[in-house]
C-alpha cells in the first residue's frame, strides 16, 4: 500500500462500476482523489461511503464539455497544487448495428467516449508538463482491439483511445508523462450483472481464465500504471481480459 501516497488523482465516471472500484483503491494507496461524473446522486453516496479512506471529492463534471472540465481542471491545481494522475475512465455505450445506427446514436458516444478524453488530457496535461511529472491512464476495450457486432460506434471510439494513446506517449515523454490504455474484456459490473444469465454464462464459457473479470481487477491495472513501478511503460495497451482475445 501507499504506492500513491501524495498523489493527486482525477478518476472521470467514478461514481459507479469500474470507476468506483479505481476510485478505492487509489484511496488505499494513499492518494488524494477527485472524481468527475455526471451522476450526483451516485457521486454523493460515493463520498459518504469512501470518505473515510481518504481525501475524497465529488464533482458534477460533463467530461465531453471543454469548459466544463477546464474549470473543474484549474480548481484541483488550486485545491492542491499539482495533477499527477488522470485516468479517463467514463464511458458510454448506445448499441446498434449499423443500418439502424442514429446519427445521435454515434455523436453521444463520440462526444464522451473520445471527445471526452480529448478535452480532459486537452486541460490537465498543461499542469503535468509544468511539473514535469504526469500519469495518464486511458480506457478502451477489448472491443477497441478486435471490433463487436453492433457496436461500431463504441468500438471506433475505443480504438481511436489507442491511437491518441501511442501519440501522446510520443509528445508527452519528453516531460516524464506516461500515457497507456487499459483495455478491459468482459467485467461484473453492475450493468453485465444484469444481463440474462445465458449471457453472462456465453461470456465466462469465451472466457479461458472461466470468470467474469472483477472491478477490482481493472482497478489494480489502473493502480500500478499510476505508481512508479510502472515510469518506463509509456504507449502500451494493457489487455485485461482472462485472455478472451488469443
């Protein structure tokens, strides 16, 4: 534990699921956490349950507004003095084969799934590069890999992460910033958890690790990409997904 002891960690969509389960552990390691999520009531409950860990703040964030989030970026530095740690974690799903696609349908995950992450390394990347000192932890998917039936939105949004990923490992090294992806495979959250039961059991039988991955598990992915004992791995992808993608 403490491998984040004085670290200050801005988690987007950490209210619930993947992002709370992050939001957790960083906690435990002794970092200072500021969660960005548009569920208040969610992010509320959040700091009344995991408040006692550590320094832990909600704020009501639309990580696809730019303003938004440069405000809430420039109130950290103020409230702390230094970002060392962002991991864009929100995401959005809005499923559909392509000829029944909306154009809505794609723009709302564009805007948070990649617009999203751009304006949220766009704001906070200027601090790292001041300081000279930066983590920046980008979640994609396993569908970013290798694509999924009626999911041509999301699965473009996620591979586009890992291409902004590689570039930005190229641009912010030289300021000590490591950039990597983490790409999850099939997770219990609480949305797969209620799924039909045959479709949660077609996912573990894919599966050669016979498990849904947990939370925690992308959350630990997340912890040793923000510590030290990960400050030479920079533009890599971190497939977590019991090895459903050989």
């Amino acid at each position: 534990m403490d491998e984040l002891k004085g670290r200050t960690a801005i988690i987007t969509g950490g209210a619930a699921g993947i992002g709370k389960a992050a939001v957790e552990r960083f906690l435990k390691e002794g970092a200072h956490v500021v969660v960005w999520d548009i569920n208040e009531e969610k992010g509320k409950a959040l700091v009344e349950e995991l408040g006692s860990l550590g320094p832990l703040y909600f704020k009501l964030v639309n990580t696809a507004n730019h303003e938004e989030v440069v405000e809430q970026a420039e109130w950290v530095v103020k409230e702390f003095g230094r970002i060392d740690i962002l991991v864009n974690n929100a995401g959005i799903t809005r499923d559909a084969t392509m000829k029944k696609m909306t154009s809505d349908q794609w723009k709302q995950v564009i805007d948070v799934n990649l617009t999203g992450v751009f304006n949220c390394v766009n704001a906070i990347s200027h601090t790292m590069i001041t300081q000279n000192y930066g983590r920046i932890i980008n979640t994609s998917s396993v569908v970013g890999l290798y694509g999924n039936f009626g999911q041509v939105n999301y699965a473009a949004t996620k591979s586009g992460v890992i291409g902004m990923t590689k570039s930005l490992a190229k641009e912010l090294g030289r300021y000590s910033i490591t950039v990597n992806a983490v790409a999850p495979g099939f997770i219990a959250t609480e949305m797969v958890r209620a799924m039909p039961e045959k479709i949660i059991d077609m996912m573990v039988s894919k599966t050669p690790i016979p498990r849904l991955g947990t939370p925690e598990d992308i959350a630990n992915a997340y912890a040793f990409l923000a510590s030290d004992k990960a400050s030479f791995i920079s533009g890599s992808v971190l497939s977590v997904d019991g090895a459903v993608t050989i």
